[in-house]
C-alpha cells in the first residue's frame, strides 16, 4: 500500500501512478526504479518473478484534501491504476 496526496487534478494521478508502477507489459508507463535487488527476497521470489507480480500487489491510494480535489474526485478515482481515494 503507498498512499499519497493529490491536491487538484487527474494529471496528478496519473503521475502518482507512474510513480508507483514499475515499468513492464501492463504499465510501460511505470516510472518506479529497479533498486528491488533484494525486495523478492522478502516474499519468497527471485528478483525476476518479484519485478512481474510486484505492480499487482501493490495498492495505490490517493488522498484528497481541497476542495477543487473534491470536485475532481470523480475524474480522479478513475485513472488507471487508483485504488482507492482518501477523502479529507
């Protein structure tokens, strides 16, 4: 789970996501560097089966705190690759 903050618009989604995702076949756009070396080991892989599962375990939240936020939550919790908004 990582959680972030998003003040205003659907573009900063998007780029939370980029982010968060490594790059590969389902988000070539993924930005999230490959210093996971050693992360596999934490969960029982090999760095190589870690890197092809990794952007599937991995929940994205976004948290939402003004109002023009607010008003773009719907274009917001739409992007691809949100998995939750955190209203406050």
């Amino acid at each position: 789970m990582i959680c972030t903050s998003v003040k205003l618009y659907q573009e900063q989604a998007v780029a939370v996501v980029r982010g968060m995702k490594y790059p590969g076949k389902r988000w070539p756009q993924g930005r999230r560097g490959c210093g996971a070396m050693f992360a596999g080991d934490n969960f029982n892989q090999d760095g190589r089966r870690y890197l092809e599962t990794a952007n599937d375990n991995v929940l994205v939240i976004v948290q939402i705190e003004s109002q023009q936020g607010l008003a773009n939550v719907e274009e917001i919790s739409s992007t691809d690759g949100i998995g939750m908004c955190f209203l406050l």
